[in-house]
C-alpha cells in the first residue's frame, strides 16, 4: 500500500523545514496538496494563483503530462547510469540543444544536482582554469552584497546576505571580497533598468587596486538579483563589470538560475542585457522544477585550457555527483526543451511583461508600499518596515496566502514572478489578490 503524501500528515515534528520558521509554520501549517497549471490547492481545499512559480522554477505551469511522460518513459528504459566514465545518450543531446540557447560561446555543459552545486562547479572551474594556465594565485572571489547564491559553502561565501552568512562565517571561503549592491536610494518605483549607478561596477576596480588584480580569480553577479527582490542593474553596469574583468583576466560569472530561461525576456539575462559572461549557471527552470538539476556553461576556451593541462587519459577536473546530468532529470529538461520551442515561451514572456509591470505598478497607491521594480517577468514590491526587518513582509505574505495568492517573501519585499503561461486574466487575478492581501494586512 502506497502513503497518500497529499494528506496532513500526523505528525509535523520530525521535519526540519529549510529556510523556515518552523515553531511558527508546524502551529499554523501551509500544505500544498494539487498543483495544476497557474493553480495550487492547499490543505483547507482552498485554490490559490501561483504568482512565484514554484520557487522561480516551474514556469511552464504545473502538471504538464509532456514532461510527466517523459520522465516515466525514462524510467522504464534507462533509471540511472553511473556518470564518471561511463554515460548515455541523453546528456549529450540535452547539453546540445541547451547551447543552443546560451551566449557566445559557452558551448561546454557541466552538469550539477541544483544551483548552489552549479555555483561550487563554477568556483571550482575557475581555480582549474587559472591553474591550468599557470595563474595558480588567483584565489580571490568577489561576489556582491545582497547577492544570493545558495547554500553549500562556496556559494554562501560569495553570497551577500547577511543572515545566511553570519552563523557561518567561521567556516566559508577564505579571500572572498564584495562589491556594494546596486539598488539605490533614488531607485523607487522604477520599471525596468534604472539610469543611474552604472557606476558602482567600479568596486570591482577598486578591490583589483586594493587586493591586487592578479590574485583575483572571478567575479559572480545574478544579472538582476533575484532573491533579494527583483534589484535590476543600473544601465551600462553589466558591460563595465565586463570591461574590468577582461582588463584583469577576471573570469566573470553571470548566476543565472532565476534569470535564465526566459525569466527576463531573452532565453538568459546575458542576451537581454547584451553582455556575455565567461560562465553561466543555470538550475530551476532547466527542468521546470519537477526534478533537481543544474548546469555551468563554459566558454570553450576555459574548458580547452583545463583539458590540455592534462595528459589524455587522465581525468581532467576532479569534480562531478552522483546525479550530475542522470536519466530523470535529462529527460525532465529535454521535455522542457521541446516545450520551450513548440510554445515560443521566451517571447510569450517578453510579450507579457510590460501588461504585468504594469499591473505590479498598479499596486503603488497602497499605503504601506515603500516600493516596486520590475523587469521581464519578475518583480518586487518592498513593504514598510514594521517594528523590525522581515516582520511586515512575512504578515503580509501571510495575509496574501489567505487572499489566494502564493509566492515567495525575503526580508519585507514580495517577489513576484508568474509562470509564462499566464494569460492577462491570470494576471488581473494576481494583482487582485495581492491588493486584497495587501489591503487585509494593512488592516491587521
Ligand atoms: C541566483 C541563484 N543562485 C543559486 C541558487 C541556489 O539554487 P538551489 O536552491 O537550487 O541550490 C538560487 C536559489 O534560489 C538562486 O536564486
């Protein structure tokens, strides 16, 4: 007999919820039971619109019996091949269409279980790639504040919040340096990239003068911060990180796995913004969410340098996991692929940002807004802070959830980010709740 996990479950205790307040959570519990489409049921039975899409990771909807096809077809043929030495023919064709997609020529695909795996592989590229090239003293990493990278220990340590560093600090990554972010006071309510701050890529050049140039092995920007609300680049930013880092020999890592895939118009941010990074993660959307996985595109040159530092024969980069690029989550991914194309996603998503901004803009009336920022199909509203930071945004959050509408609060900023197959009704109907939430906190 199979356990019907959409039931409550007896007990709450046993779970460690990550990145959750769980006394809080286990008294007044949030279960998701169905997910259909735009649509999440919870556990009264009420519908809720996913404005969030998952966690930014499933914006083809929910449910969709193409990638659910897939992945069983899989399983019945091929459930795992180990993947050092040996492989199949999937990862092959999947990281083929994948660079299809990507900038330049970031044509080398690493495959990792998520994002903070793809941003540790990166990292440890990086240190692989200057070695091989007699550049062994490049150790130093500059990440930037408000930066969020996940959660191993490289991606904390070039991560730029502060409560996820903090407990920690003993432990991350020796040498890492931070740029300040980029979201200015005089940034409010501003739709798209803002016109001022470009500027603030100068750290990168301050921090080269301060720590030496030579020392510095990359710099690792989200193109627009996304878990820290949606903090898009002042214009010219991205190009002058780019200038520097190619003045230093700094590899530049764009981490795209909230931005890629169509979030912010083009299939990466890179292309958006016209700026191509010498690396790129990716994880999320790669398989619309349904099954961990993610990856590192690398310029050709990087992954030459690292191949000819060893003698053919020898295994090259001493790196990879047990599910780097396995069966389930390829086939999840090539079904997305196919998706992706046969849909046009990337231009539905470009084509229903402005009607979206828009409706996101439309909330500013409200009192206790303090501010919005949008690009493609992403957004942030900032709540006033109540008594201390964190407080309003989770009330709010909270409020939200009961008028209907999910998505996922950092500190006190809501951040909004529909699934691609929202049509304008869907829209109205997440701007309708979040007004509705909004108003009933503004109540409370
Ligand atoms: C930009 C960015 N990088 C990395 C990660 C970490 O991804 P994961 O949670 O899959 O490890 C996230 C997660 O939200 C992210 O937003």
């Amino acid at each position: 007999m199979t356990t019907d996990t959409t039931k409550i479950p007896n007990s709450l205790e046993e779970h460690w919820m990550p990145f959750t307040s769980n006394r809080d959570f286990k008294e007044n519990p949030r279960l998701i039971t169905e997910a259909k489409g735009v649509y999440l049921k919870n556990h009264h039975g009420k519908m809720m619109i996913d404005a969030s899409s998952g966690l930014f990771c499933n914006p083809l909807g929910h449910g969709r019996k193409e990638i659910t096809n897939a992945v069983t077809k899989q399983l019945e043929q091929l459930d795992y091949v180990q993947p050092f030495q040996q492989g199949f023919g999937g990862s092959f064709e999947l990281a083929r269409r994948i660079v299809k997609h990507t900038p330049g020529n970031l044509n080398r695909i690493f495959y990792t279980i998520c994002g903070s795996t793809a941003v540790e592989t990166a990292i440890k590229i990086v240190i692989a790639y200057h070695k091989a090239r007699g550049q062994g003293q490049r150790f130093r990493f500059v990440g930037r504040e408000r930066a969020y990278h996940g959660m191993n220990i490289g991606a904390t340590s070039v991560g730029g919040m502060i409560n996820n560093v903090k407990t920690f600090a003993s432990i991350l990554m020796p040498g890492v340096l931070h740029m300040r972010h980029t979201h200015l006071p005089e940034h409010k309510f501003i739709k798209g990239q803002p016109s001022t701050g470009a500027e603030m890529a100068e750290d990168l050049e301050r921090i080269c003068m301060n720590f030496g140039s030579e020392n510095i092995a990359a710099c690792i920007v989200e193109p627009v911060a996304g878990s820290t609300g949606t903090l898009v680049p002042p214009k010219g930013y991205l190009k002058r990180l780019r200038e520097i880092c190619d003045k230093h020999g700094i590899v530049l890592i764009f981490d795209e796995v909230i931005t890629g895939w169509g979030r912010m118009g083009s299939a990466f941010a890179s292309q958006e913004f016209g700026v191509t990074p010498d690396i790129i993660t990716m994880a999320k959307a790669t398989t619309n969410g349904v099954v961990p996985m993610g990856a590192v595109a690398v310029k050709e040159e990087i992954y030459d340098a690292v191949m000819d530092a060893s003698p053919k024969g020898a295994v090259e980069l001493f790196h990879g996991y047990t599910y780097s690029g396995i069966p389930v989550a390829v086939a999840a991914a090539l079904a997305v692929q196919d998706i992706f194309e046969k849909e046009d996603i990337f231009n539905k998503a470009k084509a229903m940002s402005p009607y979206f901004l828009d409706g996101l803009f439309s909330l500013k009336d409200l009192s206790v807004v303090d501010n919005i920022r949008g690009y493609g199909m992403m957004g942030g509203i900032d709540i006033k802070l109540k008594e201390k930071p964190g407080r309003a945004g989770f009330e709010c959050f909270k409020s939200c959830y009961e008028a209907g509408v999910n998505f996922k609060a950092t500190g006190d900023c809501l951040i909004i980010a529909p699934q691609f197959i929202c049509e304008k009704k869907h829209i109205d109907e997440i701007i309708e709740k979040l007004r509705a939430g909004i108003s009933n906190y503004m109540k409370k």
